[in-house]
C-alpha cells in the first residue's frame, strides 16, 4: 500500500527531509542555495516543533475539559537552556532527525549550535524552576510555569584583559520558534495612583484602586514536554506593552510625542533581567516586574477558573501556586485585592481562599539577599496593595498577641512591616504569613531556616516547615549532556533509570568489575577530550586529558569561595617553583561563571583568576603540570559540555551559606567527585555516596557560628601557616599583576582583616584535603570505583523525587496521563 506521510508530522527520514526544505521554503522564505545556518536551524526547529503540537494541543484540551488540581510555579526567572535536543530527545525523534539533517548534505551539530540559548534567569534559582518544569511533564502533573520575556536575559560575558565585560544578551534577535505569542488572553495591569472607598448597589463597603497608568501583559507560550509520556505543559511567560486606554489620553491631548515615550516606558518592565542574584537593591522597575508578572498570572489563572467553575469558591481547591522565593510574593496580596475588589468576596472567604493556595520555598540564607521594599516606594507604586497589606498584618499581628500575650517584642520580629528604622515592607514574612506550607531547599538550609532565619515563624506555625531538597532532571544532566556516559549505563542496567533514577542503584554491582571500571575511566577521557578540544578552539590553549579536570562553575560570590580555589592552586604553584621536581599530579583548573555587574570583589576574583592563570600558564618550571583555564560566559549550554568532563567538582562555599546548590548533583551524577564542605545540600550528597567517597573539609556550620561568636581573627591563621602566609605574601608584591601591588589588596586585605566568609580558617583543611585528591587520582582504579559509585547512589537528586515529594505533602496533585488521538 502506499503511504502518504502528512509533512508536519510524518517520521520517515524521506518526510522529515522533505518538511525541513517545506518550512526552509514557507517559514523562513529561503530555498537552500541562499539559506543561512540559521535559516537551516529555524527550519529544523520548526520541523520539530510541528511534530510536538499534537501532545501540546491534546494536553491543554484535555486540562480545559477535566477538572484536574494544577501546580501554578511562579518565578521571575526560568533559566531554560536549548530547547532543540531536549525536544528531541523527549519525542524519541533524536535519530531520525540526525539522519535526516546529515542526509541533506548538513551538519547536525552546526545547526544546533546555532539555537540561542534563552538566559533567563541568574543560576541556581532560575535553573531549578526549569529542571521542575521538565519534571512535572515528566511525572504528568497538569502545571504552568508563569514568568517574564525578558527581552535581554543574562548578560554575556567576555574577558578583556583579564577582567569581565557585560554583553546585552539579544537571545531574540533572530526569532524564538519556541514560543506563539497569544495575544488573545492578554492581561491589563495597573499601577500607582489612588485608592477611594464606595458603597455599592447592596451598601456593602467597597475599595476601588484608581491607577496612574496601566500596562498590557501579552502572553507567550513554550511547550515543556515531558519524557516520553504525551504530556507537554505550558511556560507561560509576560511580556509588556502600553496599553490601549492610555494611549488614548495623551493622543487625545495631543501629545502624540509624549504617548510615544510613554508607551516606551511601559515596555521597559519587561526589558531586562535583573543581573544581581544574592543582592537586593530596592529598585522600583524590579518592584513592577514582579508585580506585572504576578497580576497577569493571577489574572490568567482566574479566567481559566471560571472557564470550568461556576465561581472563585474552590479556587485553592483547584490550584496550588508555587511561589519561587519571595519575587512573586505580592501575590499573596494582589489574590486577595482581586478577590475582594474585583470579585466581591469578604475578607475572610477572600483570606480563606489565599492563604490555602500558596506554598512559598526559600532560596537563601544571606541577610543580604533577602527581600524587602522601602514602605514609600511600595505605597506610590502599590497602593492598594499597601492597605490590604496593613489588613493582613493587623489580624496577623492580632493572633500573635493572643499566642503570646505578654511578649510584645514578638510583634515587631513577626511583623510584615519592619519598623525598626526606615519602614519595609518584609516579603518573607508576607510570603509566610500567606502561605500554608513553606520550605528550605536542602536539609541543613531548612533546618537552619527553622533555627534562625524563620524561627519565629517556626515557633509561630511549625506544621507549615517542611524540607524539599533540590534535584536536578536526567534528561538535561545526563542523557543530553553525556550520551556517551548514558549509553554506558544503559547496555549495563537498561534505561529505567532514565525516569526512576533510582534504578542507577544497580551499578553498584560493576564498581567491583575490573574491566567495567576500566572502560568507565575510558569513557570519562574521551568526553575530556571533547572538552580539551573546545578549549582548543576557544580559547587556543592546550589541556591534557590525562590531567585531573578540577571544575568550579557557578556565579562568582564570595561565600562561594572561588578565591579559596586560588589560594589552593598558588600553594601548588609555591611548592612547584621551590621544588622543581617535586611529583604533583597533573591538574587543570577550570573556572567559569559571571558575576553581578555592580559587584567589585567578585569581578576582581575574576580578575585574579585570569592574573594567576597568565603567570602559572605561562612559567617553564611549572611545564604543564598545572594549568588555571577561566572559560568565558558560562551558560547552561557551557554546563552541558563541562559537567560530564570533570573528575572533581568544587562545593567549597562557607558552612551554612549555600542553600543547596544544584550544580554538585550534576557533577557527581556525571561520575565526578567532590571536594566539599557540610553545605547545602553537599551533606546529604555525601551521606547518599558514601563518606569513603567523598573529600571532606572545613569548617560545620555550629562552628562556623562558634568562632564567630568569639571574635574570629583571620591574622592568626596567617601567622601560623606558613604556606599560607607565602602565598598572601605573594599576591601582595604583584607577583600576579606585574608588579603592582594594589591590584588584589583589596582582597587580601579582605581575608587579613575581616573575612566575613572565613577562607583563612578553611585554607590548611582545604589544601590537605586537595592534596589528598591528587593522590586518589594516582590510582585510576579506586577513583574509577569512586566514580561509578557516586553515579550509583545518586538516584535521590532526581528533580522527579523533588517534584514527587512536592506533589505528595504540599500540592496535593496526581498525574493525569494525557490521550492522543489517532
Ligand atoms: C535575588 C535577587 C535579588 C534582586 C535581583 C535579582 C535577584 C535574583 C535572584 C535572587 C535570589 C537568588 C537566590 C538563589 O539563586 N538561590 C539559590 O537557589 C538554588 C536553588 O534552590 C540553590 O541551589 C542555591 O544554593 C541558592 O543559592
């Protein structure tokens, strides 16, 4: 019989070729001959885009019609990484796709080197919400991610003469075929102005908000599919227009000029990422993100309520609202005004309703990163939400006093307003005052949430804390990323694991095999090698893939230690220049990561970086033994190539700062191991992968606080190590910054005179505990067990376990697996 393939979905190598010169041709308006590249990625793109809307169309049909509870997941950052393989990889369309492209005479890797990148997000916290949008497809929860189109995301980073310079990232220059714009379900936002009271047709009293202006939220769509099921959930993320209406009023004034500007301005809130994680500034256009992206939301979540609901009643039977950190936490409010104001509901039916359907998680632990708006700021911009704030605040406050009737220094700590000098309004504490469940991102973080940064609300409401340690997709970290790894894996255990990464468990067997070991450790160098290369490419600079591939990639910040790194690799480098002969293990050091423009240490921590490197690169006495490579603009697609390369990962933050970290799971998950200390979620990586496997060191948390507590002083470290002091000493001459000795003093200044994140008390344990890796390293035989055994017992840092354990104790949502027709 003959088959007719339909172009749009037909599978065969000889349709799939056909549809890419289809879409070459009607899409992108180019036959081959005059086709960029790019033009040949759109196309591809948009082949494989035509062979998901099937799912993506089923699924959003089949959540119109059921009345299913939904997972809302608001976050101000998605940080997403290519979509191209991922897609391809879901649909099991990988090989056909490879073939196809390679028998029209292209090259595969070309084209997919070509995608873009959508940056948006910082790091840890943007990439999560990206890995859990890929689980909740995955594990077929109905869900929606709601965020902000950036129109520039993360900067791009180049190095100049050693230091970091700041690139607009114009990830949309040459179209996204990722997403449809729905222009029809666009959402009006107001801003500012006034608020006045009125009684309406029944006497009831009533607020009405009379805004100074307001903006339009049109909506963009990207699927998310998940893992070989028919699932494909929805990233809905705002970006901003000037509205119609006001518009009008300048245009009708006259002012023709002036409404151009003004629509201009309105456009910028959706401009821009805000670079700076870990560092608030109190900036009015972040305040109006964040709100525009909520109020849309929340709009949007509304009308598709009622879509299927005769009323808002069982609106938090229905929903759950993620909040992701404390930026969409106005939405505690902006639920309530719209429930009071705009659907006419009581306070305590409107409350009822809110405080059911929002669950808050934290991401950090530093004072400074914590949120909160100066009180004239957030009145001007917010008013009404000020008031209703007020409102919450006042009960709140009230059944504080009856909890603790003769405490009144319990108001102020609890108070969603901070009143102890300049008024705030405290996003935290709102989040947790609107939420009824709230959780820390690793063990140790949520214990200390418990013990410290929450206590009070701890104290106040402990059945609302739980724990939800962070995890990270298989798919992207693994299956993506190192295919040569995952196929390893697969011929020896099958590819269960793929969705039960549980099932890695059975490796455990082979770490005993000798011939397995051997062929793992083959594996790791030619995935080195693949690196080495690029490196090559990039930046001409040779690395040896025999070498220890020692990795630190993460945004630059102090409490993440990356100059402890430094001091570690200048010890090395002392010892080298006194001893030439001395027998050191080959290592490469690589470095990448961007810092926050405004932020002076961490740029010059890169600018060290790139100095120590230069001088130790580059000195006959060293010859290779040790190389510092600082690979510029690191991104998502950079942590595709680097992860599966390393042989040791980097966790060396200050005990009791680093929430969790995600980065760590994807290294041990990629068969490296890690240097680390009790941090984060490190503790419990270590606990899952065996303390034997695993480089310890430095200082726990409890004494972290204890010597603090006694006045810590870094001098008398220095005093007393003297590799310590040589090599203080010597950033101190100029040695790395010709002869200029005031280049790095503010940082070793820094570390004599205060450090506040404790590297000194650290640097004897830390550079005992390196030279310790290089000594594993000698015998390639226990380090491959080591490795294999990392990989094995890993299954925990699954974000299908994190995403199943949300499911199960905070949103209280199953799967609904989605039908296909035909
Ligand atoms: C704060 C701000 C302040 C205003 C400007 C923009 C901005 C962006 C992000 C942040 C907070 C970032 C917090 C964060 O990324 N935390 C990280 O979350 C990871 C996921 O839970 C966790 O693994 C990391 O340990 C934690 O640092």
């Amino acid at each position: 019989p003959i088959i007719i393939e339909d172009d749009r979905t037909g599978l065969s190598i000889e349709t799939i070729r056909r549809a890419l010169l289809d879409n070459l041709y009607y899409v992108q308006g180019k036959t081959p001959q005059t086709a960029t590249k790019n033009d040949f990625y759109m196309a591809l793109a948009y082949t494989v885009r035509d062979r998901l809307l099937k799912r993506w169309l089923s699924t959003q049909l089949t959540y119109r019609k059921t009345p299913v509870k939904t997972v809302s997941y608001l976050s101000a950052e998605f940080l997403l990484g290519p979509h191209l393989i991922n897609n391809l990889i879901s649909l099991n369309l990988y090989d056909p796709f490879k073939k196809a492209i390679e028998e029209s005479g292209l090259n595969f890797q070309e084209l997919v080197d070509q995608e873009e990148e959508p940056g948006l997000g910082n790091g840890g916290l943007g990439r999560l919400a990206a890995c859990y949008m890929d689980s909740l497809a995955t594990l077929e929860i109905p869900a929606i991610g709601y965020g902000i189109r950036y129109e520039f995301g993360i900067f791009d980073q180049e190095i100049k003469d050693g230091w970091q310079v700041e690139i607009t990232d114009k990830w949309l220059q040459y179209g996204n075929p990722w997403e449809i714009a729905r222009p029809e379900f666009a959402q009006l936002v107001k801003f500012g102005g006034y608020t006045e009271s009125y009684y309406d047709q029944d006497h009831i009293y009533r607020v009405r908000w009379v805004p100074r202006y307001t903006v339009n939220g049109i909506p963009y769509d990207t699927p998310i599919l998940g893992y070989r099921v028919n699932t494909a959930n929805t990233l809905r993320l705002w970006k901003a227009e000037a509205s119609e209406s006001f518009n009008f009023e300048r245009f009708n004034v006259g002012d023709y000029y002036g409404a151009v500007r003004d629509k201009v301005a309105c456009e910028t809130i959706s401009k821009v990422l805000y670079p700076n994680d870990e560092q608030i500034q109190g900036k009015e256009l972040r305040l109006e993100q964040q709100f525009f992206f909520v109020s849309c939301s929340l709009q949007d979540m509304i009308r598709i309520h009622l879509n299927k609901n005769a009323s808002l009643d069982n609106f938090h039977e229905m929903w759950s609202i993620q909040l992701n950190d404390t930026h969409p936490a106005i939405g505690v409010a902006e639920l309530m005004r719209l429930l009071l104001d705009e659907n006419n509901y009581d306070w305590d039916t409107a409350w009822n309703i809110t405080k059911n359907t929002f669950a808050y998680t934290n991401h950090t632990l530093l004072p400074e990163a914590l949120e909160k708006w100066p009180l004239n700021i957030f009145g001007r911009m917010l008013p009404r939400h000020l008031e209703i704030i007020y409102a919450i605040n006042h009960r709140f406050l009230d059944e504080v006093r009856i909890h603790y009737p003769n405490d009144v220094s319990k108001l102020a700590c609890l108070s969603i307003i901070d009143e102890t000098g300049e008024k705030y309004v405290r996003m935290a504490h709102l989040a947790c005052v609107g939420s009824f469940a709230i959780n820390g991102v690793a063990a140790l973080h949520t214990e200390l949430l418990k013990s410290d940064v929450l206590r009070d609300f701890y104290e106040l409401y402990p059945e609302k804390f739980s724990n939800k340690t962070n995890g990270v997709t298989p798919r992207r970290w693994m299956v993506l990323s190192n295919p040569r790894m995952s196929f390893t894996i697969c011929e020896k255990i099958g590819d269960s694991w793929i969705k039960n990464l549980d099932d890695l468990r059975q490796l455990e067997g082979y770490a005993e095999d000798g011939g397995f070991r051997n062929y793992w450790q083959q594996i790791k160098k030619e995935v080195k090698q693949d690196l080495a290369n690029y490196i090559q490419a990039k930046l001409d600079i040779k690395v040896d893939p025999h070498s220890l591939f020692d990795v630190q990639v993460k945004r630059i910040h102090e409490y993440k230690r990356q100059h402890l790194n430094v001091l570690n690799i200048v010890t090395l480098y002392n010892r080298i220049k006194n001893n030439p002969n001395l027998d050191v293990t080959p290592r490469t050091f690589i470095f990448g990561g961007k810092a926050a423009p405004g932020y002076f240490m961490a740029k010059l921590i890169i600018k060290l970086i790139n100095s120590v490197a230069d001088v130790v690169n580059n000195d006959p006495v060293i010859c290779d033994r040790i190389k510092v490579i600082f690979l510029p603009d690191y991104n998502v697609t950079f942590g595709q190539r680097v992860y599966p390369a390393a042989d040791i990962s980097e966790q060396i933050s200050t005990a009791g700062k680093e929430a969790s970290g995600t980065g760590n799971m994807k290294f041990s998950l990629n068969g490296a191991l890690t240097i680390g200390t009790l941090d984060g979620a490190n503790v419990e990586i270590r606990e899952s992968v065996g303390a034997e496997n695993f480089f310890l060191f430095g200082l726990t948390t409890e004494e972290v606080y204890a010597i603090r507590a006694n006045r810590y002083t870094p001098r008398d470290y220095y005093n007393s190590d003297e590799e310590l002091k040589a090599v203080l000493d010597l950033i101190s001459t100029g040695f790395f910054s010709h002869g200029d000795p005031n280049l790095f003093r503010p940082i070793v200044d820094n570390l004599l005179y205060s450090d506040p994140y404790m590297l000194l008390a650290d640097y004897r344990s830390y550079v005992d505990a390196q030279d310790a890796v290089g000594c594993a390293y000698r015998d390639q035989d226990h380090w491959g067990r080591m490795s294999i055994l990392n990989v094995a017992r890993m299954g925990k840092f699954s974000s299908d376990r994190s995403i199943k354990d949300y499911c199960n104790d905070i949103w209280k949502t199953k799967p609904f697996a989605i039908d296909v027709p035909e």
